[in-house]
C-alpha cells in the first residue's frame, strides 16, 4: 500500500455513506490534504515567508448543492448526528464545534457576494487533529472547492484559499495567516511550495528525497494543541506591536542584515517578549531563503542543520516548543538524523525530522524509546511525502 492509499479515505466509501445519510448520490466528492511546514514558521501573519508540503493525509467530502438555504453537515470521525444549520442565520464565533469549519466557508462565500443557497455534505479525514498538520485547513478547503465547483463561482486556488483563511479568521475566530490554507489548496505533488504571503505569489520547488535517499518524518507527539486559546493571538500581537515600534508594516520589511540594530532600536519596549518574537521572525524569514538557496543548489542534505536552527528560535524566542517536541529533535539528532524541529503553531502537535533513508528506522526507533523513557504517550511517526493539493476525486 502507498503512503497515499493508506493515508487517503475511499471516495467511493464516501460517497455511500452520504447516500445512507441523505438518501441520495452526492453530485461529487473533493479531497483537501492537511500540511507539514518545513520552514518559516509564524511568518505568513508577518507577510513573509514560507515553505509547506502537502501530505498525503486528506479531508474528503462528498457534497451536493441545495438551493433552499439549508446548510446540512455530518463527519465520519465525529460521534454525532446531522448539524443542520439554515444560512441565512450563520453568524461568526458562535462556538459550532467542528461544524464551524465548513459552516464558515458557506458564510465567507455568501460575505463575499457568492449566491450560495446551502448544500449537504459528509466529511471524512484522515489528517491527525490537533498535531500542527492544518486539519481545519483541509476542512475548510475541501468544502470550499466542492461549493465552488457546484455554484460555478470559478475561483482561483488563491481565491479559495483567502475564502477559507477568512472562515477561520472571522467565523472561527483563530488569527492564523494563509499558508495552511494555500498549502491544502495550491500544493503540487512532488514538490514544497515557496510562498511569498504578502502577495501570495508561488514557487514550486522540486522535493524528491527519495531520490536522494532522504526522507522527512513527521513525528506527531500526540500531545493536542488549540490555537484559539489565546497563546497564538498573543505572538501575533507581540509582533505587530513590535513592527509598529520598528516603523514597518509588516517584520518582513526588516532586513535580516539589519535585524541587530533593529533590536537594539527597542530598548523602549516594556515587554522582553516583544523583542525575542522580532527576532525569530526576522530569522526565520531568512532560514526560508538560505533552504530555497540550497534546494536550488541541490544541497538537500544542507538544510537539515537550518531545520535545527529554526527549531531553537521556535524554543528559546517565540517559546512555542513542549519537552515532548524538544525530545523528538534531540533523540532524532543524536541518532544521526540531519535536523529536527518543531513544526506548526507549537504547544504540542509535531516536528519534521530530516534523515537519511537508510537511517530512519533507528532514527523512528530513537524518538520512541527516547518517549518511553521520559514517560510520555508513545508518538506517531510517519514519512512526508510531498503531495497533491485539493482536487476532485
């Protein structure tokens, strides 16, 4: 089995089960993958730079359109019945629980002009909730391709992504910035995508690590994060504050030659935080240039000590890292792995760890003795593998 079948939920299996909940064919099924980041974290907010993989993990949803303005959604991976929601009534940040995802999309397409009358749709992921791999993102994604494909609204997959990046913003209510959500949508397999998110322009980077005899893990440590509990809002403020002490728009208008002065230019700030979040996204922006620098030299093997790097800002400046992430980086590493970090919005959920093929067993075998030992939940690893964005199936 390919990591993709085993990773990817039948359509057909599906499409059934939305006729035995509805009673008739859906007129289509979509899948939207979830992501892994491999560099520039807490840096799409800042309009700077990322650069994500889709995974072989997806969301899928067979949908059909209604016209009646009835809004009807049920998951295959939430106990539950049928959450029937009139659009007309959506309002945001009215705590729908999972629902919320899709029911944001339907609302972020009527807000922005789109005459969406309602729909029924069944979902089923296979994207780990809560490990920092954009399970929301594919929600949101999918459900926004299939509304569109159905309405004829002929967006683009930028257009789908700021929809769904609205969804979670305004109906959600999480701050997140738009990498998760162009990921799941503008992805290519066989690639990571370079993203510029000040004006959401895309290079897709050839990734073939198996044919360097690489392979990227992504170690989910099972240890749940929520975004909306305020820590992920309050980074967020820290660096806007500190790009208005800075003169900037945005921390990716300072220079990562200038990023020393650029400190010593807030003595002023009564909070350290503010300082230590300049700093991490200023370098993180430029550890984003040096791994496209060197993808494009073809040193793949060259990013792993950046990977590494990044993963001591994520710690010790933004301080979004847990023992369990810092125990996957320092357990992979000291078996011979490349470099490690944490990746994500933090407090839990992954890290990526770059590794010579040959040496992923005892790397994977490592990270698992390594938890044992500490007495944490044994985590779940897997390779990343560089995937397709959303499509119809």
């Amino acid at each position: 089995m390919s990591a993709a079948e085993e990773f990817t939920v039948s359509a057909a299996e599906v499409s059934a089960a939305f006729t035995a909940l509805y009673g008739y064919e859906p007129a289509g099924v979509w899948a939207a993958p979830g992501r892994v980041n491999l560099i520039g974290e807490y840096t799409d907010f800042n309009e700077g730079f990322v650069m994500p993989l889709a995974l072989p993990h997806t969301a899928v949803a067979a949908v059909a359109r209604r016209d009646d303005g009835i809004l009807r959604v049920h998951s295959a991976d939430v106990a539950g019945p049928v959450v029937e929601l009139a659009v007309d009534a959506l309002t945001p940040l009215s705590d729908g629980g999972w629902a919320a995802y899709p029911a944001g999309v339907v609302w972020a397409l009527r807000d922005a002009g789109h005459a969406v009358g309602g729909a029924d749709v069944h979902l089923a992921s296979t994207v780990p909730t809560g490990a920092g791999l954009s399970s929301s993102a594919a929600l949101e994604v999918v459900t926004a391709l299939a509304l569109d494909e159905l309405y004829e609204l002929d967006l683009t997959r930028r257009e789908l992504a700021l929809v769904a990046q609205r969804a979670e913003n305004a109906f959600v209510g999480v701050p997140c910035g738009v990498m998760d959500q162009m990921a799941s949508a503008a992805c290519e397999a066989g690639h990571v995508l370079h993203l510029d998110c000040r004006d959401l322009s895309v290079r897709q980077v050839p990734f073939d690590l198996a044919g360097e005899g690489l392979v990227l893990l992504v170690v989910d440590t099972r240890v749940k994060h929520a975004l909306g509990d305020g820590a992920y809002a309050e980074r967020r403020a820290g660096c806007e504050a500190g790009a208005r002490a800075l003169g900037v728009t945005h921390l990716r208008d300072v220079p990562f030659a200038e990023l020393p002065s650029a400190l010593d230019r807030l003595p002023d700030i009564d909070d350290e935080r503010v300082r230590r979040y300049v700093r991490h996204v200023v370098s993180d922006d430029h550890r984003v240039e040096r791994v496209m620098a060197l993808l494009d030299a073809g040193d793949v093997r060259g990013i792993g000590p950046v990977l590494s790097e990044g993963h001591v800002s994520l710690r010790d400046d933004l301080r979004i890292s847990c023992a369990e992430l810092d125990l996957v980086v320092e357990a992979s590493c000291g078996a011979g792995a490349l470099g490690a970090r944490m990746t994500g919005g933090g407090f839990g959920g992954s890290a990526v760890v770059l590794a010579e093929a040959a040496d992923a067993d005892a790397v994977t075998k490592s990270v698992r003795e390594a938890f044992a030992g500490a007495g944490f939940a044994a985590p779940r690893v897997f390779p990343a593998v560089a995937s397709a964005g959303a499509g119809r199936v």
